[in-house]
C-alpha cells in the first residue's frame, strides 16, 4: 500500500516541480514597461516623478500607440505621479505643493499637460477633469537622438518628458 502511494505521489511531485519552474521562469522575465523615477531639485523644491516607461519597440508612437487629442498617463501601467514639496510655478501658474497624477493630452503641435489631484489611479480610466489642479500648454520639440525608452529628466528649467523623437520641455519656477 506504502509503494502505491509512494508511486502516484511521484507524477503529482512532478507536475508541481513543473508548474514552479515555469511560474518562476516567468517572474524573471523583464517588465515591458518597468517602474522607473526621477527625483531631484528644480529651485528650492524638491520634486519626484514616478513612472512607467514603455518602450518603443518599433511602433509609431505619437499619434499611433498614443493617439493625438486623448488625456494620455505620461507613462504605462499606473498613472504617472509628480510630487513637489513646494509651491511651484508651471508654466508661470501657481501649483501648490502636494502629489499629483501627470496626464498629457498631446498633439502634434502642442501639448495640455495636466495636474491631476486624484495620484493615486490605474492610467487613464477614470480620470476625472473636475479634479484637476492645473493645466497648461507646452510645445513638443524634436528630440536630439531616438530615446526607446520614455524617461524625464530634471534640470534648472524645469523638467522633460523624452520618448521616441520627442522631448517635451515643462518650465518650471
């Protein structure tokens, strides 16, 4: 009875011994678009951006992958977030200091971008206009070298947005 059981035990085993290395395999597999931040100071406030960043993988992506006139996460997977610990100036408006969701509406010619006092949300779905905070108007520019990865930098101007041929500089005071 013992090596009977000790005999249908044996397939059950490997089944499981199966089932975790295929579930392990997966678990190392890289994130198509992983979580990334950029932390840093623009004046005398200390700001972070938290992200998703998606590559390009050879899609079109202004106008395509992301299409021209929606609101659109600045990101993948959750929205992206844009905390300051200071009152700042976008764009010559007031934001006060806080943690926002960063949405875009991008166009061709000119992007909306948008602070959103609702963080804490899964990308664009229920982004609510009522909610936000701020709004303003920037103008894209051709990017000096293909970017595959979306990224932000900071820097004494504020901040950009960086992805295929594009760079989206938001003036920050």
């Amino acid at each position: 009875m013992k090596k009977l059981f000790q005999l249908k035990a044996l397939p059950v085993a490997a089944v499981m011994l199966f089932i975790s290395l295929c579930a392990s395999a997966q678990e190392n597999k890289p994130l198509a678009s992983p979580a990334d931040s950029v932390s840093g100071k623009v004046g005398k406030a200390n700001i972070t951006i938290k992200y998703g960043s998606p590559s390009v993988r050879e899609r079109k992506i202004w106008g395509s992958l992301v299409p021209f006139g929606q609101v659109w996460r600045a990101g993948a997977n959750k929205a992206t977030t844009f905390t300051t610990d200071k009152a700042i100036k976008v764009e010559g408006k007031s934001l006060p200091a806080g943690t926002y969701s960063f949405f875009t509406i991008p166009t061709e010619g000119e992007w909306t971008i948008i602070f959103n006092k609702t963080a804490d949300q899964w990308g664009a779905y229920k982004y609510d206009e009522k909610e936000d905070a701020l709004r303003v108007k920037v103008k894209p520019v051709k990017a000096p070298a293909m970017s595959e990865r979306l990224t932000y930098a900071l820097n004494s101007d504020g901040i950009t947005l960086n992805w295929e041929n594009v760079t989206v500089p938001v003036k920050i005071k």
